[in-house]
C-alpha cells in the first residue's frame, strides 16, 4: 500500500496549491496517514463484497481532512496540480450498525498493481493504479471513456462504496453494458454555474451553522474534492453596438445579481477547496477546457485521469480534451462535493469512427450539426459515444470540444476523444508546462489511455457504430425550432418556404399563402425600415460551442473584413452582439486586426458570459418589438449556440437558427434567412454591383493563416493568470469575512434551509409513516419539471404571494431560477406547474389539489402547510417513470420542505430515485402489475407504512407492508438499494449524515 508521509514542510508548500480530492487520491478510507488495517483473508469473497457495496461512519474517512488548502496564484498556474489532505484517524464508532459495516473494512483490493511512473531523466512522476498490470486480456478491447471509470473504480474500491464485484462489472463491460448494470463512480472533481451553484452553497452554509450548534469545528464543512464555480450565467445583452457595452451591461447585472454575487463571494472566501470565477471571466465550459481541466490529476505522488461532473448540462464539452465529463443535477453535485460515490448505470459506448477531412470552407459548426443529426438519428440516449478513426488527426482540438459540447442535443452522456498528439498540442497552446504535458503523456500511454495514430490500433469493441466522411459535411444551419433539425445551407430558402406552409409544429409556421409575402413597414429611430417573414432581428455570436474555436471565431472576423471593405452593412434594427466565452478571444481578434471590423458590423463585445444561447438577449427596441407583434412577423434569430428551442432565445423570434460565427455574419448582412446564398446577393457593394456570399466568405487557409499568426500561448497565460482577480465591481462587493454566512432574514434570494433543524448527534433511524393523507395522486410518466419550481413566477402562485408580502413588486419576480438560494420561495413553486394531473381533481389540470380532511381546493404548498401544522404525514401515489426527466435538486428537496414522507409508484426514473433518498424520502414501488387502479386505491385513504424501527433490520429491496384506514393493505418495495442509501435514510438524509460523520472525525 502506498502512504505518504507527510512533513510540516510539505504541508505548507502544499497549502500554497490548490488542492483536490482526497476522496479521488486515496485508494482506500484506511490508506491513510497514521492508520493502517489488517485485511482479511474474507475480505476478497463476493459474498462480502456484496454485503459492504457502500459505506459506513468508517469509510466517511473518506470525507477527511484537517485542513484544505485553498487556490493560490502565487504559484505557477501551470504546473501539475499538487493536492493534499491531512487524514485523521475516526473517532469510535458508537452506531451498532455503523460499527457492524466497519468490521468489514478493506484496504484496497488492487494495491499490488499500484506501480511507478518513472521521469526520463530519472526519479518518478507518481504512482498509479496500472491496468496493464491486471493482465486481463477484456480491458484491452474496452473503450477509452470506459477505461476511466474502471481505473476510478480500483483507486476507490474500499469494499464499501466501492466493491470489487463493481470493478469486475467494468471490467466485464461488454456482457454486462446492455444489463442496465449499476457502478459507483466518483468524479476527480465538481464545475457549477452561478444559477446552479448557489444552492450548492447555501447547504454548505447551512452545514456548517449545523455543525456550530452541535459544538463541533464548523472549518470541517468545506468540499471535499475541487470544486469550480463560474460566474457565466447573469450577463444579458442590454447594450449593443457600442464600445462600452461590456461595461454598461456588467453595471446592470451587479445591479440585478448584487445579493447573489456577494453570496458567492463570500463562499469564495469562507470555503476552501473552492473556486469562484468572478462575472466578466467567460462562459463556465471554455474556462473549463482552457484553464481548469487537468487531464491527469498529481495528487501527493498519486496520478489518476481527471473526471468531472457539472451542474450544466454541456459539462460535455470537456470530453473533446480527454476528460470525461457530463451535466448532472445538483443533489448529485452535492454529493460528489462531499465525498460521496455517484451510481450510474454501466453505459453503452457507441464507436463513431472519422474519416477524410472537411471540405474547403465547411466548418466545424457544420461538422457538429451534420454529427448531431446523425446520432439523434441513430439513438444515443444514456450512451457514451467515443470518437475514433484516422479522421481524428484532422480536426483541431477545439472542433472536437466544439462535438463534445453538443452532447446533451445529440442526446449522449458524453461524446468522448481519448487524449493524443492532438489533445497534447492543445495543452501546450494553451499555456500548460512542459512538465505537466510530459507527466499527463507518460501516465496515459503507460495505462494504456493514450492514442497513437502512428501505431498499429488494436480493435475495440463498441455497443454499436457509425461512420463519417468528413468530406461528405456540408455548410449548414439547424432549426427552426431544434438543435438536430440540420438544413443544408443550399437547401435553406426552400426548407424556409416549407416551414411557413407546413402547419405549427417543429417544422411549421402556418402561414397562410396570402400572408406570406407581407412586408411590415415602421421607423427605427427616425429612418425607414421593414420586416418581412424570416427577418433576421437577433444575430448573436455567442456560447461556448463556437467562441471557444478560434477558427470560426476568426473566420467570422474574416467575413466582417471583407464585407466592410466591399462597403456593406448590417442594417441598424438587427440586435448584433459578441460574447466570447474568455478574454482570450478578445485578445486574439485584437491582434488579427478583426475586431475593428466586426465592430464596423455591429458585433462588438457586450460581455464575457452565457448570454443569447440561454435566453439573456435582451430586449428588442420597441419599434422592433411592435412591428413583429402587430404584423404577426414570424421574425428569425441567428445564433452561433447549441440549442434553438422556440421561446427560449427571445419570446418575439419564432424561428431560431444554429450556426457557425461566420454564418451569423453572412446572415446578419443578407437581414434575412429567406435566402438562396449560391444564387441571391446579399447585398450591394459601394461599386454598386451586386456581392454574393462567395465574395465574403474565407478559404480555409485564410481561416488557418489568421489562427497561426494570431493565437498565441501567452495570450492564454496572461488571461488565466489573473482569472481571480476579478474586476472593479466584484472587488468591491463588501462581503463579511466570517466563515459562518449571517443570513439575511429580510432576503428573498438567500435564505437558510431548515434542513439541520433540531438535528441532535445521535441518527434519527428509520421512522415509518402512520396514517398519512395522500397530497397528490398522479398517473404516469410525471417528470421532474412537473414536480420542480422552474419558469417564471406566476402572479397568483404562493410563491407571488410570498414576494408581494416582502415588498417585492411583480416587475421584481425574477425567475424561480435566480431564487433557487431561497427555499421559502422554492417550496411554494414545488408541484406549481400549470400543466399538472393530480387525480384527486378529478380531470382539473394545474397546481392544486384537495385538502382530504376538509375537502377544500388548495395550492399545493397551501395543503401541505396544513397537513405539516396538523402535524399529520403526507405521501405522493404515482404511476410509472415518475422523476423522469432532467435531474432537479428541488424535485427532491422541494417535496421533503412540504412534509412528504414517502412516493409510492410504479417505478422511478433512477437519479430522482436516489435524489428522494438523499433528501430522506421513502420511495416504495408497487409489485409487478399492480398500481393505484387496480388495487383501488382513490388518494382518499389514509396510509400506513410499516418500517422496521431499527435500521439494521432493514435490507435493500425488502418488502414492507402498507396499510390503509380502510382496511386495505397490500406490499410495496422499499427502494433502498444500498447499504449507501440505508446510511442516509437512517440520518434523515445525505447532508445530516455527512455532518454527523465529520463530527466523529
């Protein structure tokens, strides 16, 4: 077994370092400083394997430290990522069940494969858990994206939450992948943005004011692995087409945000192991793949690649560097913040092989568009997909960043590119040492994670494949209304002419023949203008799918300079704008010279952050804004984003196209997508004869020519150097420098949950549920938008009413999602969906339901509130697929703050399963063919739950019997799959149980 030993040297070195998880460096809870456990010879048997799959108070040691670093610039940025945690020794476990689940403790089962990686001039990077020192002949064919979790799955395999019957599930891929098989997985480290990040802190706060009144050392509440939040999500293009936009559109989002920022300031601050990006840095997956990503973690002399999970969902784009890395919901975050293992379900990995190069001209956008319809063709749901093939030497890093980033459209978990030449080159661009790439190249191709294209490849087994020739992309634009509706740029006028006549749908306008040909006429400020249908009224460059690519960064500079020297313009009444998603871009386009020229095109820089892509364009001028509503102009957006959906870039654009920057450009000049680019001009030159879109569109050795001479490495270390020191406004939020946060009892944005209220030391252990009304009675396939606050906050709702009392005025409401710090407001828009079926209302559709004792029509949160003053228990009957959907912390959190104690369904979707344990609710399933129906259950009764009262008793899937006051009763399973989830319902949830934990320490 490999210990360090640690000095009081090394200590301080280390403090000066940012530093990750112990939870990822450690092979086991008992590798540790100052500890050692004797194994045991049953301790390989599957039978006990079995019985430990999880944890206990002992492998919370994972969770340990004494003290954790935090992120300092005084050192090399660029240097391998040095982590360390100081472990202490548990304190005796009192729990009987706890201590019967330590008796079982492991060292790690693989330590004899833990081997040297050597340095070519002598001495050793680190050491590693080898895979080829397995010696089975199965991990040579599995995929790359499946080798990460396997080496993850040996680092932590401790026997409780990881097993080794799960490292032979990954092992055993191929039989096991298409068995809907679960693994534990624990990520390197978690990336948030600002709207998800928020209540991540807020529970952190919330910990450590628990782990003060319980008289322990609050500094213990800090995230256990590295955790980065970019500030990326509050921009909104207000200002445009004006030197000091960037600016004039910060002062309005401090003005909006003010108590938001200080909140996280503050975290940024009190936490360590923690990282906070301040506004104006750039978008959270481009700062993700230019700075943040590690490749490979050197943790104290331990390597192992890096992974990650995010509360975003194009986290994904951070698979085009090597890293595996996807979007989850932030219940899962929490968890992994805090040591604990994620269960996923053992993917599919689909083998997308490249070939050829693309054509002259084409784009990556282009490519994207043309993969992302290829692979919602083919059916990538829950899949991995890895790219591979000789086509790969072909397309530069951030092409590949630029597919991986559109994961979530295509529908995959990740769309994954193993490290290689390519990958290697990119990190020395972007400013890493020579070290760290020397170090991240010798690691992978010594664990056989490295591709090299100059050597013969061994054949690996995929679920399924496809095939492209790049080649065969052709430029493109996607929509109107959806991210894989792929149009051929030759195509589109046609394509445009079938959406009007086709009727309403992704596809259709329904426009009437008559109608089509309409031109509205008004004044913007004073000259004449028009819209006709397909009026281009928003052209945004914009997103990290494309500003984090220099070529079409550049190539969209590169049409704005010969537009401008051919004399056209971009009518005023188009809202252009720029938002790159770092400063790099700005530094590069500088230096181009193309800056000057998109700005002569209206598009200058309004803001570093998710701005148009998400929705945050802005208004339209009001000339604008009433010419499409008093005409009906079905008017068009142009956006280099990756999603489209209509009503999400602007409530006034109803088409909505993806595409390359430098299309945007095109597009902005024609003023229209009603267009045939190979036969109509798009505009009039200063000659006055007639210029096409050949005349301005760049050849890819301009592209190329521009990229080499204009994107430099020093640009990247002189951005991310300075990347915390913020800006005038974030320095001067005055934030108190306490590490307990003082909360605010006056805010409607921050408050504190009172998730730790009255918690004592001692567990709770399990309780049943006796006599419980039925809140909400629901069919199937309820999703988690159903369940979840989300939109905007309607006038009449609890959650309104909450505000108006507080003073806030309705123009003020803001969104559920910029309030998720606030539980007050969450839980009253928790079941507030308008578009809800409760069968208690029998066929009445929105967020009500009835009052069983006293008949009345409530809201949802009104009822609950009752039910919770009674102090009578309250479940949830649902039919199948309930949770389904995105994952949502509040879809969870929120039904637990309104007293629900247990769903009873047909089935769960997985995460929202897990979720409901995390947060302490008890998920029943019905037996195989029965449900509400058919065992004539009305919502009407009043529900009985029989649970053994001592946690040991209970078992992962038993039966447990449920009673009614109308003398039925019929068996459920309780849906406790783990000894993981048994620990946390015996705490009353993930968040007490850590805390509980730590105190022991």
């Amino acid at each position: 077994m490999y210990i360090t030993t640690y000095t009081s040297a090394a200590l301080r070195r280390a403090s000066r370092t940012r530093i990750a998880s112990s939870s990822s460096s450690i092979s086991s809870p008992f590798s540790s400083i100052s500890r050692s456990v004797a194994s045991s010879p049953a301790q390989s048997s599957p039978s006990l394997a079995n019985q430990c799959r999880s944890f206990s108070a002992t492998s919370a040691l994972r969770y340990l430290r004494c003290s954790i670093p935090r992120w300092s610039h005084g050192v090399d940025w660029k240097s391998p990522v040095s982590l360390t945690a100081q472990i202490r020794t548990a304190a005796p476990v009192i729990d009987r069940f706890e201590r019967k689940i330590a008796t079982m403790a492991s060292e790690n089962a693989f330590k004899g494969i833990l081997t040297s990686l050597p340095k070519p001039g002598g001495g050793d990077f680190g050491k590693f858990y080898s895979l080829p020192a397995l010696n089975d002949p199965r991990i040579d064919k599995l995929p790359y994206s499946i080798r990460i979790l396997l080496e993850s799955a040996i680092r932590n395999c401790d026997n409780f939450q990881v097993t080794k019957d799960d490292v032979e599930k990954i092992i055993d891929w191929e039989k096991n992948s298409p068995q809907q098989v679960e693994i534990p997985f624990k990520p390197a480290r978690v990336l948030l943005q600002d709207f998800t990040g928020v209540p991540a802190v807020v529970d952190l706060a919330c910990m450590r004011d628990a782990m003060n009144k319980l008289g322990s050392n609050s500094n213990k509440i800090n995230p256990l692995v590295p955790v980065d939040l970019v500030i990326d999500h509050s921009v909104q293009v207000d200002v445009t087409r004006s030197e000091n936009a960037v600016h004039a559109n910060m002062e309005l989002e401090f003005q909006r945000n003010k108590e938001r920022f200080a909140f996280l300031k503050w975290g940024s601050n009190a936490f360590t192991n923690m990282l906070v990006v301040p506004p104006g840095s750039g978008i959270v997956h481009q700062v993700n793949l230019e700075y943040l990503g590690r490749v490979v973690f050197n943790t104290d002399g331990m390597l192992y690649p890096d992974s990650v999970v995010g509360t975003d969902s194009h986290t994904t784009m951070i698979d085009g560097l090597g890293v595996a890395g996807w979007g989850v919901g932030g219940i899962e975050a929490e968890a992994a913040m805090l040591g604990q293992p994620m269960s996923m379900v053992l993917p599919g990995v689909v083998g997308f092989k490249l070939s050829g190069k693309l054509r002259n001209g084409v784009t990556a956008t282009d490519l994207v568009l043309t993969v992302t319809q290829m692979l919602r063709k083919h059916g990538v749901v829950g899949k991995f997909v890895e790219f591979y093939g000789d086509g790969m030497g072909k397309i530069s890093l951030a092409d590949r960043a630029t597919i991986a980033n559109m994961s979530p459209e295509y529908g995959a978990t990740m769309g994954f590119f193993p490290v290689d030449h390519i990958t290697l080159q990119y990190l020395k661009l972007t400013g890493r040492s020579d070290e760290t790439i020397a170090m991240i190249e010798a690691y992978l191709r010594a664990n056989n994670m490295f591709v090299d294209y100059n050597e013969p490849q061994q054949d690996r087994v995929y679920s399924s494949y496809l095939q492209l020739d790049l080649a065969d992309v052709e430029p493109c634009v996607s929509g109107p209304k959806r991210p894989h509706d792929r149009v051929p740029l030759k195509e589109m006028k046609a394509d445009w002419h079938s959406c009007l006549d086709n009727k309403v749908g992704f596809k259709g306008f329904a426009v009437p023949k008559e109608a089509q040909e309409k031109v509205a006429k008004f004044s913007f400020h004073g000259q004449p203008a028009e819209l006709k249908h397909g009026s281009v009224v928003i052209a945004a460059i914009t997103s990290c799918t494309n500003t984090s690519n220099p070529s079409v960064m550049l190539g969209a500079g590169l049409v704005a300079k010969k537009a401008c020297e051919m004399g056209l313009q971009v009518k005023p009444w188009i809202k252009t704008s720029l938002a790159p998603g770092s400063g790099v871009v700005t530094k590069y386009l500088l230096r181009s010279g193309l800056q000057k020229y998109l700005n002569e095109q209206g598009f200058h820089i309004v803001g570093y952050g998710c701005t148009t892509c998400i929705g945050n364009s802005g208004d339209l001028d009001e000339s604008v804004a009433s010419a499409i509503t008093e005409n009906d102009i079905v008017a068009a957006a142009v956006l280099s984003g990756n999603r489209n959906f209509e009503g999400r870039v602007h409530a006034l654009t109803r088409a909505n196209y993806l595409a390359s920057p430098p299309l945007v450009v095109a597009y902005a000049l024609a003023g229209t997508v009603d267009i045939d680019f190979d036969k109509e001009p798009i505009g009039v030159g200063k000659d006055g004869n007639n210029v096409y879109f050949k005349d301005v569109w760049p050849s890819t050795e301009e592209v190329a020519e521009a990229v080499q001479s204009s994107v430099l490495p020093d640009m990247f270390k002189s951005t991310y150097e300075a990347i915390t020191k913020g800006n005038p406004m974030w320095n001067h939020l005055s934030v108190p420098a306490s590490k307990l946060y003082s909360w605010d009892p006056n805010s409607t944005y921050i408050h504190e949950p009172p998730y730790f209220k009255n918690m004592t030391m001692d567990p709770p252990g399990p309780s049943g549920v006796k006599d419980a009304y039925c809140i909400l009675n629901f069919g199937d396939s309820i999703t988690t938008d159903h369940i979840s606050p989300a939109g905007s906050i309607h006038k009449d709702s609890p959650a309104a009413k909450y505000l108006l009392e507080r003073g806030v005025e309705r123009r003020d409401f803001n969104s559920y999602g910029s309030r998720r710090g606030n539980d007050e407001v969450m839980a009253r828009g928790t079941f507030a969906n308008i578009r809800l079926v409760n069968k208690l209302l029998n066929g009445e559709v929105g967020p009500k339901t009835v009052h069983i004792p006293t008949g009345e029509k409530l809201y949802v949160f009104d009822a609950a509130t009752r039910y919770k003053a009674a102090g009578q228990d309250t479940i949830v009957l649902a039919g199948a697929e309930y949770g389904s959907g995105s994952s949502r912390d509040w879809a969870a959190k929120g039904p637990m703050l309104l007293g629900v104690k247990a769903v009873i369904a047909k089935s769960f979707e997985r995460i929202h399963r897990s979720n409901l344990v995390g947060m302490g609710i008890v998920p029943l399933c019905f037996k195989p063919g029965e449900d509400a129906d058919s065992l004539g259950l009305t919502g009407h009764e009043r529900y009985t739950i029989d649970l053994p009262s001592k946690i040991s008793e209970i078992r992962p899937g038993q039966d447990v019997t449920v009673r009614t006051d109308g003398g039925k009763s019929f068996t459920c399973i309780v849906r406790f799959d783990t000894e993981v989830e048994l620990a946390y319902f015996n705490n009353r949830g993930i968040l007490p149980y850590v805390i509980r934990q730590l105190i022991k320490q």
